[in-house]
C-alpha cells in the first residue's frame, strides 16, 4: 500500500466515523467515545425551561455528552484551545461526580481565557487598525488590552458598557473612547446604528426613519479633536456640535427618543450620552440584559436563543422567551456578572448534550435538545494545529505601523489588531471587524479550505517537521503511540476498531513508521471530529 494511498483510505475511515457519529447513529449503532448513559435529569432552572419546551413539541433530547467530549468542548468554548493529553487522562481517570464543575472553575480566569473572551468582544467592538476602521495601532493597543482586562477581571457588564457609553479622553490614554473611533460612520446616525448593534441587539439601519433619528439625539454633541500626537485624537462631550443641528438652537433642550418610545427632553448642561447609558444599564430596561445574555449563549451553543444574536426584532421572537428571560433576570439580580450567567449555561445538562440528534424534527436544533456541531474559528484552528505539531505561525499588518510585529509564537485568538492576518485566517473565514455583525465570521466549510488541509506544504511540514509529534515520528507503533496520538488531536482513547485497524496498518511492509505516524496524524487532523465543535 502505497503513503498516499493509506492516508485516503484512513481519511475516509477516520472522517467517515466522525461523520456518522455526528449525523446520528444507525439502528442499535453504540457510540461509546461520544455519549454517556442516563436520562436526561435537569441540573439548574435553564433545564426545566428547555426540558418543558421539548415536552411541548415533542422533541427527545440527546443523551449527556461523553467525558471524553466534555473536556474538549469546554476547554475550546471558554478558552479556544485543546486540553493536553496529560489533562485528559486525569480528567477521565477520576471518578468524583462534580469533577465537571471543578473543570469550569479552573478555566476561569486563566489567560487563555481572557485571550478568547477578548477575541470575542473585539469582534464585536471592530478593534482594527486599518481601513476602514482606522483605529491606528497605538489606539488599538490600548482598547484591546482595556478589554481584555475586563474580561479577566470579570466587570460588570453594566460598567463595562457605561464606560464605552460615557467615557472622554485622548483615544491613545482612555481605551474606551474608541468605541465611538471604532465605527465607519461618525455621524450621529451611524453611532447610533453602531450602539443599536452593540447593546440592543438590533439593526438600526432598519428602523423608520424617526426612530433612528430620535437614538441619534443622544449623539449629537460628540467631539473629536486632534492633538499633536500622531494619530491621537480626543473624544469628548462637546456641546457646540448640536448648535449646527436643525432640531437644536442655543438654550433650549435637544429632544430624544429611547428606543421604547419614550421621549427624553436633553438639558444643555449634561451629556446626553450619559443620559441614555443611564437608561441602558437600568434594571427596568426590557433590552439591555436580554441582548447581553443572548449573546453569550450564542458564543457558547453556536446559535442564540433570538437568532441571529444581533437580529433583535418584534417579528423575530425567541426560541424559548421563559429561558431568556429568566437568564436576563439572573445576570439583573447577580449585579451584571457575566460569568454567573457562563456558570448557569455550562452546568446545565442542555450545554451537556451530546451533538448527535435524537430526532428529525427541525425544531430540535433551534431549541437546543442536542449541543449544535460548528466549525472550529479560524483562530482556533490554527492555534490547535500549532500547539499540536509545536511550531508558529508568522502575523502581519498590511500597512507597517507601530506595534503591528507580532512576536514568534503568539496565538492567532490573542492578535489584538483584525489588521494583523494571514493567508489561513483570511481562508478559514476570520472577521474582518468592518461593521461588528455576528455574520462577519463564516464557518462554512468550502472546498479551498479541504484542500489546503489535505495538500498544503504547509501543514504538512508542520506534521513532518514540527517538534511538537518527534515523539509520535520517532516513537515504535504500538497501542501506547496511538492512544497517545489520538489524546493529543482528537481527546479521546481510540476505540477498539481504530486501534485495531492502525496496529495492523504498522504490520504492513509497505510502511516506514514515521511515515505511518504522520498519515495517521494528517488524517486525524482532517477529520470532522477534530475540525468542529461537537
């Protein structure tokens, strides 16, 4: 059997089981890597709410994903990396029921965590340098790390957005000022259009015209002004910008509208930003903390409760309004803690589901009765094949600027600056962070992507080259390599078949070891069952 030849037919074997488990499995089929035995018993209010709704369409959820798939689902939703194989085998190896729960813990507040969480919100609040953002570099720096920060030391998140609302300041000294900086369109409409986006979930652009024209009130009176810094410029409460404005004269009150309805008369001698934050944040707000905490179960279960998370709108209801609900009166009454609300949703047997489905109806995905399987983000991705294979990715900015060298080494989920790419970022669908849409990012999985996996140089000299498997090219073939192998790609032992069918390749005269341990590796790589969430 010729190289080529065993790593399309183990391509087609590994891939193919991925597949079927993924799909759902045939008639008595048992799928012991992926599932666990048991019925469904809710943990916490989040799985009586899901639970009632399958029971009024008539949906089965799926089983309680394996332990095996826990580790590796948690470890890349709440800090976009793979657990090490030596974290694998302890975690399969203990017995003690709550050893889920202690697993979330330890990955709170871990940098790898702040790294994600950060990614996550500078997709949504365009942290970019270049056009047509145009943060500049120093600025970028700054905003990024401000956010990561609050990420890391878990901000209320009724803080974390006063301050992007209200605060002033050199855009090089006060990062939240950028988030008026970080928008195509500074006018008033599109900063209102831009914090529509952001803290109501909504597309603006949409709207009547008289109701994006009464958000926009609230943003007449910004001022931007340039110092003598290169590409410093000071955001500011300026009250002259409304004196231009045909709605406003001198002395007498501009008049807004909220988004509810409610018309708001503006005194000259308060910045009305402040005025419509203190409306945002309030816990009265029918809005705020729906928004914020869709959004978070849409990073973690792949779809929104309102899908699409930023698609807030009358005649696109939730899936489940008690569950949203009752998660925005939690994030309410635990004083904004976002991670209170992780907690809720990653201790629930809903987050737990297995991915494989336990019915055709289409309604089962949308309401959440099986973990919904994505594709890993680009980022992610290449992070994972790096840390696997020990090598480095090269990042650059487009247009040289201050602080656009990335050192050898660092993670693509860390870049700071969506100016800073790569030709596998930009073809595995990396956001360009123009306009802050969840849509921006495409997991989709097309043909060029296939390709480059299958028969690029450039993985496969990480694969051959790599220092991170010498130990899997140098090692003897036998059962330890290969479940150590599988450990470190997919998180998981091999089950009997693959251990069977991959001794019995190495027995082969046809095949060199090393050459066996990098088709087996390359073909782990290019399977389902590592290339997605599941």
């Amino acid at each position: 059997m010729s190289r080529i030849l065993f790593h399309v037919l183990f391509l087609s074997c590994a891939a193919g089981l991925s597949a079927a488990a993924l799909g759902g499995p045939g008639p008595g089929e048992i799928l012991p890597p992926f599932e666990s035995p048991g019925e469904f018993v809710p943990a916490n209010r989040i799985d009586e709410l899901t639970a009632a709704k399958w029971k009024e369409l008539g949906i089965p959820p799926s089983p309680l994903c394996s332990d095996a798939v826990f580790i590796r689902r948690v470890y890349l939703d709440l800090t976009g990396t793979l657990p090490s194989a030596d974290a694998v085998r302890e975690f399969l190896a203990d017995s003690t029921p709550q050893k889920r729960e202690r697993l979330i813990e330890s990955l709170f507040g871990t940098e790898a965590y702040a790294d994600y969480w950060a990614m996550r919100w500078g997709d949504l609040l365009r942290i970019k340098s270049e056009f047509p953002i145009n943060l500049w570099p120093n600025a970028v720096q700054c905003y990024g790390k401000w956010v990561r920060t609050a990420v890391l030391e878990n901000m209320p998140y009724d803080r974390f957005a006063r301050e992007l609302l209200t605060s002033s300041g050199s855009n090089f000294r006060v990062p939240p000022v950028n988030f008026y900086r970080a928008t195509q369109d500074r006018s008033p409409e599109g900063i209102a259009q831009t914090v529509a986006l952001t803290f109501l979930g909504a597309r603006a652009e949409k709207w009547p015209k008289d109701r994006l024209a009464g958000l926009a009130a609230f943003f007449t009176q910004i001022g931007y002004k340039p110092t003598g810094e290169w590409k410093e410029e000071i955001v500011c409460w300026d009250p002259t910008q409304a004196l231009a404005k045909p709605e406003s004269t001198a002395g007498r009150s501009l008049v807004a509208v909220l988004p509810d309805g409610k018309r708001i008369p503006l005194p000259a001698g308060r910045d009305p930003r402040e005025v419509f934050a203190a409306w945002l944040t309030s816990p009265d707000n029918p809005y705020f903390a729906k928004v914020a905490v869709n959004r978070v179960w849409a990073w973690l279960l792949g779809r929104g409760i309102v899908h699409e998370p930023d698609d807030f709108r009358e005649d696109n209801p939730p899936a489940n309004p008690e569950l949203l609900q009752y998660l925005a009166d939690e994030l309410v009454r635990s004083k904004y803690d976002l991670r209170h609300i992780y907690r809720l949703i990653l201790h629930s047997r809903t987050y737990q589901l297995s991915a494989i489905p336990r019915s055709s109806d289409p309604r089962a995905e949308a309401q959440f009765a099986h973990y919904p399987v994505r594709r890993l983000e680009a980022e992610v991705l290449i992070d994972a094949i790096c840390a696997i294979t020990g090598t480095n990715e090269e990042y650059w900015s487009m247009i040289p600027e201050p602080y656009s060298i990335i050192p050898p080494g660092q993670r693509a989920v860390s870049l700071t600056d969506g100016s800073i790419t790569s030709s596998f970022l930009e073809l595995f669908g990396r956001p360009p962070r123009d306009s802050g849409l969840s849509t921006e990012r495409n997991l989709r999985f097309t043909a060029g992507q296939r390709l480059h996996l299958l028969n690029s140089s450039h993985i496969y000299r990480k694969l051959t080259n790599g220092p991170g498997l010498a130990w899997l090219r140098e090692s003897a073939w036998n059962e330890a390599t290969i479940r150590r192998m599988y450990l470190t790609i997919l998180s998981r032992p091999p089950t009997a078949e693959e251990m069977n069918a991959l001794v019995a390749a190495g027995r082969g005269r046809a095949y060199r070891s090393r050459d066996l341990a990098v088709d087996a590796a390359w073909s782990l790589l290019n399977s389902t069952e590592f290339l997605y969430r599941h």
